[in-house]
C-alpha cells in the first residue's frame, strides 16, 4: 500500500531538498520537555534554526527502546504534565506559524491505544501530523494501526536497522512511506555512533530495496557528521545529542536556564550549516 500522502508535506520537503542538492536535517524533541512552554517555544524556531523536518516525541513511561537521555525527557515531560491532547496541541500551534515543514509523531504504540486509535487518527491528522514512527509495532501488527493511518493520510516510516536481513527488510518495507529511518548502530538511542563506511555500505543496500529518502540516525552529534551522512543518506537525523543540550540547561528543579530556547535553536543552526554551505 503506496497509497497515502504521496504528496503530502514529506514527499515534498524530500522533492525540495533533492532539487535543492543537499541532504536534510531531521531534529527530534520530545513533546512537553522541558514543560510544555518552553518546547512550544523550541518547537516554533527549529525551521528558521535549519530542521527540515521534525519528529516530536510522545511521552511514555517506558521507553524501553531509548537510552537514559531520552527515558530522562520523557519523565520530565509527564512530570510538567504531558500527555496526547496537549502533545497535539503543540503541532496545532507550529501549524498557525508553519504550514510546510514535515512533523513526524515518534514513540510507542500505548499512548496511542490508550488515547483510542480511531480518535488519535483523527485529531493527528486535523493538528497538522504528517506522518508516525512507532517502534514497537513490526509489520506482523499493520493491521491495527499502520494500514488504519495510511487510510487517514498519515505517511507510516519503519525503523531499518544493521540486522534486517533481506527477507525482513521485504516486511519493514511493505507499508513504509514518506521515507525509511535507517538506526546505524544496534541498541538504545543515544550510547554510540556507527562507522560512516558501515552507514554508506548499508545506505546503498537499502536503496536497492527502495526508492524511498532514507534518513540515518542514532548517536548524529556534529555538523561534520550529518556533512558527511548527506553525501551518502537523504537526511541525518539529530534526537539524543538535542535532548541532553536540554537537560544541561536546566537547574537542579528542572526549571529550564535563561537562554535554553537560544542554546538549543543556535545548536541546531549549527547542525545544519554543513548541508547549506
């Protein structure tokens, strides 16, 4: 099933960014951290900052696929009061500013289910999300909510990884859209970064599988680094390296420093400055 969002706001930014020549920068947050204020704030710079496209994490209690970094920002948002409704809310808000850079929704399928898919569905697609990323439904599982949001308009991205052999990679494909997110190192978000000569080899292998942009992340932390994954991978994705910059500007009570919102957003100009040199 191809059929859903084919010239929706990924597939277009991607048709940019190739007509443009350079690769694209995708920025992660989590939704609600430090507290929701201060990521409305982070949220609405990032384009002019240099993200091209945008995943935005839903709280949960158990992240069991993230590393400490990531489980940390989902604690403090929950604790500042997190929760589906007001994560939307967010992307309701960047869309009366922003109608043009791609939000990707990213976490695990509870917040969803307890939320009611049909109900999620429905009010994702109306505050302006593009597309989701749910790591802990594999393709065996489409049926309950990846072909439900193709049919609403939501493009679904699959997670690749160094594992998925050729057989597998046939499945993690089968209902992908919008664009594959290649994970270059195994394990928790934000402990390693793989070797660029691994990202380029494997990067080719999946281009011989799909026609689809395919964006490299884990353990990205420098400008050279996403340089160098653009000359291989269609975007470079930026989360943990992002979050921990959050967390360090932050007392011991979580209130966030004056000058976190600028911090974050000249990071992130910094991270992109490589691709439009």
């Amino acid at each position: 099933m191809t059929g859903v969002a084919d010239s929706g706001r990924i597939v277009k930014r991607f048709a940019a960014l190739k007509a443009a020549g350079r690769g694209g920068l995708v920025t992660f947050l989590t939704a609600g951290d430090p507290n929701h204020d201060t990521c409305e704030e982070i949220l609405l710079g990032l384009p002019e900052a240099g993200a091209d496209l945008i995943e935005l994490g839903m709280p949960f209690s158990d992240p069991m696929a993230d590393g400490p970094v990531i489980q940390a920002a989902s604690l403090r948002a929950l604790t500042a009061g997190a929760e589906m409704g007001r994560t939307l809310d967010l992307v309701k808000s960047f869309r009366m500013r922003d109608g043009e850079t791609p939000i990707v929704l990213m976490g695990y399928y509870n917040p969803i289910y307890s939320y009611g898919v049909e109900r999620f569905l429905i009010d994702a697609r109306e505050a302006g999300v593009d597309g989701l990323i749910v790591v802990d439904l594999p393709p065996e599982e489409d049926a309950e909510l990846c072909v439900p949001a193709l049919e609403a308009g939501l493009n679904f991205i699959r997670l690749a990884t160094p594992t998925t052999d050729e057989e597998r990679l046939a499945a993690v494909l089968r209902n992908t859209s919008g664009f594959v997110y290649y994970v270059s190192v195994l394990g928790i978000t934000g402990t390693k970064s793989a070797a660029e000569d691994q990202v380029k080899l494997a990067v080719k292998r999946l281009r011989r599988h799909t026609e689809l942009p395919i964006a490299v992340g884990f353990g990205i932390k420098t400008a050279a680094t996403v340089a160098e994954i653009a000359t291989t991978a269609d975007a470079s994705v930026v989360g943990s390296a992002i979050v921990q910059r959050i967390a360090d500007n932050l007392d011991e009570n979580g209130r966030p420093f004056v000058g976190l919102v600028d911090t974050i957003h000249g990071y992130v100009r910094e991270l992109s400055s490589g691709l439009r040199a």
